[in-house]
C-alpha cells in the first residue's frame, strides 16, 4: 500500500484477465472493489444496509483510455503489468476510484497516483481507467428494475482525498444520461459514418448476471461489443479485423439494470476521421425493448487496425 488511500500491486497477466471482450473490464472492477474496501475499511464485498438489506458498490460510470502498449485488448499470458490504483471520495454514497496499468519495468514512481496525470498528462504507454461508484440496493428483493442508493453505515470516506471539481465526471455522466449520449455533436474532426444501426439483444441469464442476480457490469461491455460486432460484419469487416482493434478511449454509463427475460433495443452511430480513416467514434445507447427505458450509454474510440506491443519489460 502507497497509503490509505492508494494499492499498488505487481501483475502478471493471467488467462481469466485478457481477451478481444470484457475479461479486462472485469478484473479492473475487481480491482476497484478491492481497493474501495482498503481505504474505506469497509467488507465491500459483503456490505449491508442499516435495515440488514444487501448493499452493492454499483459502477455508475466506467472510463477507459488506452496506451500505445497497454490497451484493452492488447495484453496476453504473461503480460507484467505495474497497477496503481487511488481511491477519492465523491460525496456520502459514492467514491472515485482511478487506476493506472503500467508496463513493468517502465521505471515510474511508487507513488499516489496523482489525478493530474489521468485527466492532463497521461503516459503514452499506460492505460488508465476511472470507475465512478454509488452504493445501491434493491427497492424490491425480487426485482433489478428499481434500484437504490443507499450506503452501509460503516462506509468511511471522511479520510479519502478529494478529486478536485475540475476532474468530476458528475456533468458528463449526468448530459449523457439526459441526451442518451456522451457526444453533444459530432466529433472534432470526425463526420458520420452511414445510418444508424439498430439491433436487439436478449439478456443471457449464462452469461450475463452476476452472483448477486444483477446484470454483471462487465457484461455491459460484452453488449456493447456484440452490438458493434454486428456492425462490423454488416460492412464486410471480418472477426480478425474487429479482433485486432485498438481501444483509444471507451467510455459506459450505467442508467438502469433488467430481470431475466429483458430484451435490449441497441442503436450505434458511427463516425470516423477524415485524415486517418482507421480512426472511428461509435456512440451507442441501451434501451429496455419494452418500455425504451434507457439502460446504458457508451461512447467507444477505436484504432481499427493497430498493430498489438508488447507490455512485457
């Protein structure tokens, strides 16, 4: 530990941790719940609400930026990763949690990680993720349809730093929930792409809920991805090709969660840069089927063929 606040641990990258898909999204949540419960000395894993209700430290808004080595789909077996992780409190019923995966070996300081280098002055090689959690629990045991915040009494966060208000995602989030996008307009730099892409998905109960029998946050990811897969097959590109994409910046808003049964309405727009055709933007929303409740929102930059490095030392 760098101190109360702050992990740091030495990674080596394991099978259950690396894939074209979510395997990294996941381990980097874990990640997040693991630190929250260090510096908030709270069993995060087993919380409960004063009235004893099952309470669950909830991913609100998931932020990804990858590096030239580090990137989300570009690690494999064995890969040796530096991770430093700092967790900031936002407020009674939530915290910030700010990740930095570096390649072993880089020689970077064991030290805080400062949220200036995150939001200015990240590391050309490193990928950096920012988790924004809430305390949740259900308004009814039998039902994932309404949900509430509400954290366990033994939260403690008065210690944690503060993340300055300059860096708060609180407006991005909440525009995004609003508009059901993170882009306003299109792009700088970019003009769209084709229509727009509708499909549906059908929530898997196999694959896609979690131990507490809520949607997984990771398999948000997963939806996303077939949504985009599917877009892709559509103009011809094949699974390598989607395979070897580069994600530069990816970004989820997490607005509702579903029961078993749930059918998803997922629309994808599409832009791409004129100067370097490789680069594109998909802006993607989830929608109940039924009653077009928004779920989620996601905004993905991708290199759509880049080649992968190493992030060995």
């Amino acid at each position: 530990m760098v101190d109360d606040s702050s992990l740091s641990r030495h990674v080596v990258v394991a099978p259950g941790m690396c894939s074209g898909g979510s395997l990294i999204f996941g381990q980097i949540g874990d990640w997040t719940w693991e630190s929250v419960a260090t510096a908030c000395h709270t069993n995060v894993h087993a919380a409960r609400t004063s009235e004893g209700q099952p309470a669950y430290l909830s991913f609100y808004y998931f932020h990804v930026r990858g590096g030239q080595v580090v990137h989300p789909h570009g690690l494999t077996f064995g890969d040796e990763l530096q991770v430093t992780s700092r967790v900031f409190q936002f407020g009674g019923q939530s915290v910030i949690t700010l990740h930095r995966l570096a390649p072993a070996g880089l020689g970077l300081a064991d030290a805080p990680l400062d949220p200036a280098e995150l939001y200015e002055r990240p590391h050309p090689d490193c990928l950096y993720a920012e988790n924004f959690n809430r305390w949740i629990t259900r308004s009814r045991p039998t039902s994932n349809r309404q949900l509430s915040q509400v954290a366990p009494p033994d939260f403690s966060y008065s210690d944690l730093p503060r993340l300055p208000n300059s860096y708060s995602p609180r407006t991005l989030v909440g525009r995004a929930r609003e508009t059901g996008s993170f882009y306003s307009a299109a792009p700088p730099g970019l003009v769209a792409a084709g229509p727009a892409h509708t499909s549906e998905y059908e929530l898997d109960v196999a694959r896609d809920l979690n131990g507490a029998g809520l949607v997984y946050f990771a398999s948000y990811f997963s939806i996303f991805d077939t949504a985009l897969l599917r877009v892709w097959r559509s103009l011809g590109r094949g699974d390598e090709h989607f395979l070897r994409r580069k994600v530069v910046d990816q970004k989820v808003g997490y607005f509702g969660n579903a029961d078993p049964g749930a059918v998803f309405t997922i629309t994808v727009h599409r832009w791409h840069s004129m100067a370097q055709p490789r680069i594109e933007i998909a802006d993607m929303t989830m929608r109940d089927s039924g009653t077009g409740r928004l779920l989620a929102v996601a905004g993905i930059e991708i290199d759509g063929d880049a080649p992968y490095a190493d992030a060995s030392p």
